[in-house]
C-alpha cells in the first residue's frame, strides 16, 4: 500500500513538473484563494469557539466565593478508588 502510494506521488510530481508555468499558474492561484478562504472560515470558528467557552463571573462572586476556591463538603470525593469496589460495580 505504502509503495503504491510512493508511486502516485511520484507519478503526480512528474506530471507537475511537465505543465508548463502557465497552467500551473492556474492551480498556484486556485490555492492561494482556496487559502485565503480558509483563513477567513478559521477566524469565524476560532472567534465563535473562543465565545462559545467564554464565562463571565456572576456580579456577587468573588475572588474567594469563586468555585474553584471554595472547599467541597465530601472530602471523601478525593478518595481514591480501590480495585475491590471497582470489581463490586463490575459484578452488580
């Protein structure tokens, strides 16, 4: 498969090679504006991911009332799981 797939780029560069320069104008400007577009359609899907996982703080929260800095009521959520009740959740 590999060396199939060696063949047809050489193959492919081959025929690059013999076109001459003014028909590979042709594909060299396709691209650049293919390109352009493709910048373009990024900016709009990077602006509407980075809005997408934007948050903004609710106005009554603080620095220390923030989740991330508030202590959890469970500690036992920290406690690591032991291959026993793994096994026991397996079974039920």
């Amino acid at each position: 498969m590999l060396e199939s797939c060696w063949d047809d780029t050489i193959e492919v560069a081959r025929m690059w090679k013999a076109l001459p320069e003014e028909e590979r104008e042709v594909y060299k400007n396709y691209a650049k504006a293919q390109r352009g577009l493709w910048i373009e359609e990024l900016e709009v899907y990077r602006q509407s991911a980075a809005a997408a996982t934007r948050t903004r703080p609710l106005e009554s929260e603080t620095e220390d009332d923030s989740p991330s800095k508030r202590p959890r009521d469970d500690p036992s959520a920290y406690k690591p799981t032991t291959e026993q009740e793994i096994i026991d959740v397996d079974i039920d």
